[in-house]
C-alpha cells in the first residue's frame, strides 16, 4: 500500500461489514492513519462492540456518533471531527453505511424507497456537503497539483447492483430500491467529482465486490477491502468520476 498515506480517515457505518473490514485494514498499514474517525449509529451499542474493542487498543480509532440519513447527526459528527483535526483537513472520506431492501419490484413501497434512498443516496451527499471544509483543507495542505486518495477525496461505496447496463443479479433478487438508490449514488459520484475537482477533491463510485456480510455472500472482507485499499492508492485526476469496482475494474453505468 506504499501509494496510499493518509493523515485522516472518515468511514461510516464502521462498526460491522466492509466498514470494519476498513478501520482494521486502516490500522494494518505500515503507516496508519494519525486518525481513523469510525462514524457509527450506536457507538456504545451490541453491535459496536468489536469496534469499542478495537478502538480501546488504538488511540487513533475515535468513534464518532453518526446517523446518515440525520442531518443534525452529520452535522454534529463534522464539528467533532474538525475539532479532533485541530488545523488539519481530512483526506479521506469513504461513504460506506449503506441498507438493503431485498424486495421483489411488486413489494416495493414508498417507505422503503424514501428509506433506502434517503439512507444510499442522501447520506453519501450530505455526508460530502458537510465535510466539504476539510477535505478541501486537506487539498490545499497537500503538494501538487493533481488528484489523489493521499491529498483528498471521497470514496463512494456503491454496488454493480445499481448498474443499469450490466443488470447484475436481477434473477437472484430484484432489490429494486436498492438498485435504483445505487444507480443515483453513482450519478452523484459523477456531479461531485465535476464540482469537487477545482477543489482538489478526487471523487469515484466503488464496488466492493459481492462480499458476505450481513447484506450478502462470497468474496470475503479481508479480500474485498484489501482490493479496494489497492485501488485507492492508484487513483488520479484519471479516474475522478468513474464507476471502478474492488479490483480495479471499470464497471459499465
Ligand atoms: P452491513 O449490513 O454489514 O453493514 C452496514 C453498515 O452500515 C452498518 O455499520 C450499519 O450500521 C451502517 N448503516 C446502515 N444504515 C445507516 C445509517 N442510516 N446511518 C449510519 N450507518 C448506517 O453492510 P456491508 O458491509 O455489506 O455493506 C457496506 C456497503 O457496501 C454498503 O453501502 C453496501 O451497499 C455496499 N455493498 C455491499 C455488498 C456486499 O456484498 N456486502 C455488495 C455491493 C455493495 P448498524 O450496525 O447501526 O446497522
């Protein structure tokens, strides 16, 4: 990972899953992170417990109370993480909560398209409007001129699911709120990336590959976030923008 060396991470819903499987592979580097900001719903519930562990073990974990879909949440999570940062930006900011309705088109409802969207899609774009201050800090701290995970971006966790030319998966399930909240998370990759890119802010849309998680099987989570750590530590002003899947891979939209 000798490409990719960051000051300081954001990864929400880092207390289960990839999320996890991110915060562990962050400590893992031969030069972790200063800090690792873990944003988690429910920092001191059952579910959190790996991470509370983890965190009493290394100074750098600071769990972060966050909600994604709470605007007073998100809000609250960036003045604590500007507030640990002190003058510092923040380089590296990986939209990764994400939920799951695995319905069939015909059992779809408003509420679970409000909530799947509002949680995949409006998360990841509020998430970016409020860290917006730091990541463009962490740019204007960095040397050079071009783009890249070390000096600034946002790293979109999406899914080949939300692909509409590749269609993967549909015979298996249809998660029709699903895909379509994919599908705009990767529209919003694109508008960030244009809009973000003065700033020095590389943008892309990753998928982490079909992993076993509490959302689905069978790559692992060792495998799949050290491919995505792989590819993070490659990208420039070449891939802002684009849809890559974990092991480097454009995916078609
Ligand atoms: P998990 O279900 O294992 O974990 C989801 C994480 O997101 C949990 O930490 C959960 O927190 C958090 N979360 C959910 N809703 C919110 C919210 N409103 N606010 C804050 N945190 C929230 O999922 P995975 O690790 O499998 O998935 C991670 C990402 O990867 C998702 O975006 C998913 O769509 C994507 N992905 C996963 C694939 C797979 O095969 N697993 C395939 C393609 C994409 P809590 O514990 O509180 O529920």
């Amino acid at each position: 990972m000798a490409g990719l060396s960051v000051h300081s991470v954001l990864v929400t819903g880092a207390n289960r899953g990839i999320g996890l499987g991110l915060v562990q592979h962050f400590l893992r580097m031969p030069k972790p992170p200063q800090w690792i900001f873990a944003g988690c719903r429910d920092p001191k519930g059952q579910r959190a417990q790996e991470l509370q562990n983890l965190a009493s073990k290394h100074p750098n974990i600071i769990n972060i109370p966050l909600e994604v879909s709470d605007p007073a949440s998100i809000k609250a999570a960036a003045a604590k993480v500007g507030e640990h940062l002190g003058g510092s930006g923040l380089n590296l900011l990986i939209n990764n909560a994400g939920i799951a309705k695995l319905k069939s088109l015909d059992m779809e409802t408003l509420e679970d398209m409000s909530e799947v969207y509002t949680t995949n899609t409006i998360g990841p774009l509020l998430m970016a409007q409020a860290f917006l201050p730091l990541l463009k800090k962490a740019a204007q701290g960095s040397p050079g001129s071009g783009l890249s995970c070390s000096k600034a971006a946002i790293i979109n966790i999406s899914s080949i699911a939300g692909s509409i030319s590749s269609f993967f998966g549909w015979d298996m399930v249809q998660a029709t709120s699903y895909r379509c909240s994919k599908a705009a998370l990767n529209m919003l990759s694109k508008c960030q990336s244009l809009a973000y890119k003065e700033h020095g802010i590389l943008c892309v849309a990753l998928h982490p590959g079909w992993v076993q998680t509490d959302l689905g099987p069978p790559t692992t989570v060792d495998d799949s976030v050290q491919g995505m750590l792989k590819v993070l530590s490659t990208l420039s002003e070449k891939e802002t923008g684009t849809f890559l899947d974990w092991e480097g891979n454009v995916i078609p939209w």
